[in-house]
C-alpha cells in the first residue's frame, strides 16, 4: 500500500484493497492509496481505467466487491450519496446529471429542498437562500433560470457551486472543465484555491494534464483498474505520467497526414439567425477545417444552423455546387452532411440503448431494406467501429451509460460512419478522451479526410487545432472574424482574431 509521506492524522481519506468488479467487467482491482486533507489530489489515467468508478463508491453510488473506506482514521459505510453528503462527500459528475425543467435554486436544492411547518418546500427561503448563495459566489444568475436554459459549462459551474453550498469537506470534480470556457475554468481555479485555503480536500479527475500541473498538489495514476503510483506534482515528469498512465510511450501526439485536397464540396453562404450573424465559408473534399473561438462565440451554433437543429433566418448552403434545403437533422443526413455533437448526453447517444443499437440506430431508416436485413451484418459492422476506434466494452450489448465517458465520446463519433458522410462536423470530438485514444480519433479524422470527406472540426483545444487543421476559422460573437492557412496559424493569432469585438454594423 501506497501512503504519501506525512503525518497519519493528515490523511482525510484511505482506500483500501478496493475490488469492483461489472459484468464482463473488472473496473478496479485492489485499489489502495491515500489523500492528504486539504490538497488538491488529481486522479489521472486513461479512458476507462476506473477514475469515475472509484469516486462513485465513495460517492455511495456504487458498492464495492471488497475494500474499506476510511474516513479521519474511521472505517466508514457510505451506502448512498445521501450518507456521503452527511459524511462531507459530494461529486460533480463527468456526465451532467441536471434536472432541466428544473430552476436553478431547485437544483442547488434538489433532494434536500427547505420546508416550511406545514411540511411543504419553502419556496421563498428557496429562492432566497440561493439568491444570497450565488451573490457571495460572484456569480449573476437569476435562481428562477431554467436549467435547460443554461449553456453545458453554465450547467457544469452551478453543479460544482452547489457542492460548495452544502460545506463539503470532500469534493470530487470528475472532468469538471471539461465543457467550462477559460473565463470560467479561472473562476472554478479560484474557488478551488480558496475551497483549499479553507481547508477543503478535492479530488480531481482530468484528462488536460496542464490543469494538474497548475492547481493540483498529488497525484495518483490508475491504469485498467489498477492503482499505479502516487507522487506529489512537479516530483514527475509529463513523460513519466503519460508512460505510468497508457504503459507505452506515445511518439506523435498529432499524427495529421499529407493532405490531399479535392474540389469544393460544400458552400456557406450569408448564414444567420438569431445567434449567427453573416456566416459565409466553404470547405473542399478532403480538407480538415478547424473552427476557433471562445465558447459562446457561435461555432457551436453554425453546426446546428447546418446541420439542421435550428432554424435560419437567411443565407444559402450548396453542396457540389447545389444548393441544398435544411429543415431538419434528417434533411442534413439525407445530403450527406452528419454532425457528432459536443454535447453528447442530449443529442450524442440513447444511454440506454446498446453499444450496438446506438451505432445502428442512425442508420435504421436509410440503411434497414438493404444492409441491415440481417443482424449479421450490424453485429459485424458494429464490432468494425468497435475495433477501429478501439471502443471499450465488454460486448456489443452492454448499455452505453455503462461504458466510460471517453468511450462514450468515440460511440458518438463512430455511429455516423457507416453512412459515410460527405460532410462530417465534429463539435469537440476529443473531449473527455485520454491522451492515446485522442490519437487514435485523429488518425481516424485523418484518414476519414484522406478518403475524400471533408472535415469541419470545432475545438477549443488550440494545440490540436493547429495540429490537425488544413485551415482554420476564428469565430467571435457569432460571425467569423478571420481565415488562417496552417502555416499561417498560430496560437496567438488565433486568440487575436477569436477576442476580437462586433464592429459597428
Ligand atoms: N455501470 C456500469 N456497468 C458496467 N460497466 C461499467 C459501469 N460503470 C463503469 N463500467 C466499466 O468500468 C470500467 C471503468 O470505467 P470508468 O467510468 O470508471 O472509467 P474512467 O477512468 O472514469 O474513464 P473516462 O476517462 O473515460 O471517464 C470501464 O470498463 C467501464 O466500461
Ligand atoms: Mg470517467
């Protein structure tokens, strides 16, 4: 057993000898280390090492096979998130776990709403205490807001402030930036700062190896279900961490080929609505076109405008010089066009369907009179992506929700392949994926562009923009603002042009 160097009576937390096994399944293996109060403890590792599932046993959500949990020295039985919360655990889910109907006081709420002597919620103090809890966080949200109304990183900030509501001693962030704009990464950076300062001890999962180095005090790497070794941040080295985590090295980390780019495949022209303003640009078969900007900048919403999701007020799309009418997501795919969205809990996947219906499923309806007549041929089909994108699951059956949140990302990537799209738009298709899937998806996005697709990449990740792109568009405040070769592109210039204001008219 691992145990960080210290005082004993510093350790808030132990795990010892944890074994949890699903079926098909053995997600973690005699798991054993130690968080020291009062740190920022990161836990690294790759998709599907068993990050989430240890902190959903400690959470209550999950029961472990065997092991202990100690808790200040005590051995402690955390049956539910209830009885976690009154032993000062809470976590904010990789996967967001928001109720959208409802507002946003009720979900700081949610579960522990206060009652008024005739034993109904107190709506008032509700509203109140909420109003007053988000002043003091500096955030300026209406309480009466929606959830669904919010933007996925606004969702992701008010999760991570409620656990703050309810005085966690620990707090688990699973990929809690993961969709958070670098505004709100700082705030989440300064809140953690100051949760620490107080005392608090957080456990930290990531996949973005910088945040680790910049806010986190330990570390521990887990690979397929094993604990491989704790050390403090800035004691090891990148390399050492990426070896420890993928138990190889990775030699390129943007493995982008030699294009070859063909004739204009699709033309935007004049696009706008109520969040676009203007939006022209065009594509070439077997170009990767990456698309820059800030979150909020409006990228999200010219793949939605194309691909068919919202409406449009004007502007005109052709494909090989013909202009195309998108009403809707079916339209889109009719043409061709396919898009694999950021957020993939709501658009992405059925969670509750197999691993084999959710890359059947788009495809029903074009493909079930002629390729899918037999169940053969989408059982082959299906464990084909499986092994091309090197999805992680037991079997083709296990349900989606089940799988890790990476492997649920490249689920959502490899459900559109079959159709073989002329157009493919991938709206953040790495997040949440660790550092040697990534390069296994870029390959993929290489190789699907060497067969003549074109590629439309939106990314906040600047690196690998600029390591896979051909080209690349800056977007701000809803239209494009500037066009850069690859040569041309650089980080800097990218963040010039994507901070860049409206001009008048
Ligand atoms: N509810 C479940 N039912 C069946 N298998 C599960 C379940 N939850 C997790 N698993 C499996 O356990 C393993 C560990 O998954 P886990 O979600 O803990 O990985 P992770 O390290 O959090 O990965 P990621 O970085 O992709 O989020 C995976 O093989 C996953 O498919
Ligand atoms: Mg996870």
């Amino acid at each position: 057993m691992e145990v960080l160097e210290g005082k004993k009576s510093d350790i808030i937390l132990e795990f010892k000898d944890i074994t949890k096994t699903f079926p098909g399944v053995v997600a973690l293996k005699n798991i054993s280390f130690t968080i020291k109060k009062g740190t920022v403890h990161a836990l690294v590792g790759e998709n599907g090492a068993g990050k989430s599932t240890l902190m959903k046993i400690l959470n209550g959500l999950y029961h472990a096979d065997s092991g202990e949990i100690h808790l200040d020295g005590e051995k402690v039985q955390i049956k539910d998130s209830l009885q976690a919360q009154q032993h000062g655990i809470a976590m904010v889910h990789q996967e967001l776990n928001v109720v959208n109907e409802l507002s946003i006081a009720e979900n700081i709420f949610l579960g522990k709403e206060p009652m008024n002597k005739f034993g109904f919620i107190d709506q008032k103090s509700l509203y109140r205490e909420s109003a007053e809890f988000l002043k003091k966080q500096k955030l300026s949200y209406n309480t009466k807001t929606k959830m669904k109304e919010l933007s996925v990183g606004e969702q992701q900030m008010i999760e991570i402030i409620k656990t703050v509501f309810f005085n966690s001693k620990i707090i688990i962030m699973d990929e809690p930036t993961s969709s958070l704009s670098e505004g709100e990464v700082k705030k989440l950076f300064e809140k953690i700062k100051e949760l620490k300062a107080a005392g608090t001890t957080i456990i930290y999962i990531s996949h973005r190896l910088e945040e680790i180095d910049e806010i986190c005090d330990y570390l521990t790497i887990m690979r397929d279900g094993m604990f491989i070794k704790s050390a403090k941040v800035g004691e090891i080295s990148r390399n050492e961490i990426i070896a420890s985590m993928v138990g190889r090295n990775i030699e390129n980390a943007y493995p982008k080929t030699e294009s070859n780019i063909g004739e204009l495949l699709l033309e935007v022209k004049g696009l706008t609505n109520d969040s676009i303003k203007d939006v022209s640009f065009e594509i070439k078969r077997g170009e990767i076109l990456g698309f820059a900007g800030l979150v909020g900048a409006g990228r999200t919403e010219v793949a939605r405008a194309i691909f068919g999701m919202d409406p449009v007020n004007s502007g005109e799309i052709y494909l090989e010089g013909k202009k195309i009418n998108i009403k809707n997501p079916r339209d889109a795919v009719d043409n061709g066009i396919m898009m694999a969205s950021e957020d993939r809990r709501k658009y992405g996947l059925v969670t509750k369907r197999s691993v084999l219906e959710n890359i059947s499923l788009p495809n029903y309806n074009r493909y079930s009179k002629t390729l899918f007549l037999n169940g053969k041929v989408e059982t082959e089909y299906s464990s084909d992506i499986c092994k091309k994108l090197q999805i992680k699951t037991p079997s083709l059956k296990t349900q989606a929700a089940s799988l890790s949140g990476g492997n649920q990302q490249k689920l959502v990537i490899g459900k559109w392949l079959i159709s073989n799209p002329k157009v493919f738009i991938l709206d953040e298709p790495t997040r949440g994926i660790d550092v040697g899937a990534k390069t296994e998806i870029y390959k993929l996005i290489c190789e699907l562009a060497a067969e003549g697709m074109a590629i439309i990449m939106i990314s906040s990740d600047l690196p690998e923009l600029l390591g896979m792109s051909d080209r690349i568009y800056t977007m701000s405040e809803g239209r494009i603002t500037g066009e850069l070769s690859r040569e041309e592109a650089t980080q800097e210039k990218i963040m010039h042009y994507a901070t860049i204001e409206r001009q008048a008219n």
